[in-house]
C-alpha cells in the first residue's frame, strides 16, 4: 500500500514558570511514532525543521510559530492514502490520494501570536475523507464548507470527541489522565483513527483504537514525571 504523510518536525520550546525546556516535536514525530509502532508502511514528505514556542503558563498550551520550512513535494496521484498534519500552511492544501486526510490546526492557525488563529476556506476541504479539527478550530472554518464535509473528528479535550458523518454525530467520553502536558496527544489519536478507518471503515472501532493508543501515549508522558 502507498501512503504519504506530509507533516513537520519541530524544536519545541516549553515556557514554564520557571524555565524553557527545549524538545523535539512537531505533528510529524507523533504520527510516525504511531505508524512505527503498529508497522503501517508509511513515506514521509516534509520541510526544513521548524521553531515552536509553546506557553506553559497558567496550565494552558498555547503555540507560537518562530520559523517553519516551506513543504513543495507533490503528492503522486496512485497514493492510496494521505494524511497531512502542519504546524502552518507550509504545504498548499491538496487532496491527491484515494484517501486523503488532515489535521486543519495548521491552517486555522495565525502563527504570530499564542494561541492566534484566522479564518481559512478552500474547495479542497470538501474533497478529504476525514477532516479533523477542535471544537475552537472549526469556528474559523466557513459554516457553509464545514456542513459541506465528508467526515468530521472533533475533539474537546478531556470532554472526549465527535465523529459527524453525513450529519449524524456519534460522541465518544474519554478518560481523563493527569500529565503535565498533553503535546502529542492530538497528533496520536488523529494518526490512530485515520488509519484505522481506513483499513475497517469502521467509526466506532476506528474511536476505541485512537483513544487506546492516546491513553496509552498520555500514561507514558505521566510516568516520565
């Protein structure tokens, strides 16, 4: 099977109280973590490793983009399946595979402030088999092209998520689990459920894939406390 993910790597740089803790991160590490892990054979295209700094302060997440590597590989048009995650609109948005899926956070995301995000609209959105965004994100996504969408996985943090399909909304708890940080976690469980899907076309076992290996991700981070 040919799968394409175009995604990007990161310094992330972690603004606490006290410090700035520096790691690698970016949307691309967790998903190719997953694929890894399960054995799904995957071609990853990205750009120059970007700079993220990320405000830890008052026990909220909120990204800033220093610097990100523009992202100009095509797509091959016999790609089965396709899965883009960016940190902003550093690939122009294109549904070129069988199965085309993305993460809109990038694309919502204004990039020049913390937490700053700006309307986006494209046809293409339309043409994607799973569009995934949160709750906050989808508001900056026209509501006539989103009531237009295939297939919708909104997440709500600890409330759990959503799966809109055809208009009907099937919602999905989680269980809560306390880390320090949750960076990561939405890029795991978009990579479970989108792969998943793909190979069952099954939403529910698609949802308890994705909040298994989430889960799974999280007590990791929690253990490393």
């Amino acid at each position: 099977m040919k799968a394409i993910i175009i995604s990007s790597f990161a310094e992330d740089r972690l603004i606490t109280e006290k410090k700035i803790i520096v790691n690698q991160g970016g949307p691309a590490k967790f998903i190719t973590q997953v694929y890894n892990k399960f054995k799904f054979p995957y071609c990853l295209i990205c750009g120059d490793q970007g700079i993220v700094e990320i405000d830890m302060r008052n026990m909220v997440e909120q990204g800033k983009i220093i610097s990100i590597g523009q992202i100009t590989s095509q797509i091959p048009n016999n790609t089965e399946f396709v899965l883009i995650s960016t940190l902003l609109d550093e690939f122009n948005l294109k549904a070129s595979g069988k199965f085309n899926c993305v993460d809109i956070q990038g694309y919502v995301r204004d990039g020049s402030d913390f937490g700053k995000k700006k309307m986006f609209d494209s046809e293409e959105l339309e043409k994607f088999d799973i569009i995934k965004a949160t709750k906050e994100e989808i508001r900056y996504i026209p509501k006539q092209r989103v009531e237009k969408l295939k297939m919708i996985l909104l997440t709500d943090g600890e409330n759990g998520f959503e799966v809109i399909k055809c208009g009907k909304k099937q919602i999905f708890p989680i269980e809560k689990v306390e880390t320090e940080d949750t960076i990561g976690a939405g890029d795991t469980f978009f990579a479970g459920f989108c792969v998943e899907y793909y190979k069952t076309r099954d939403i529910i076992k698609s949802a308890e894939f994705a909040k298994d290996i989430t889960k799974t991700f999280l007590i990791k981070k929690k253990r490393r406390l």
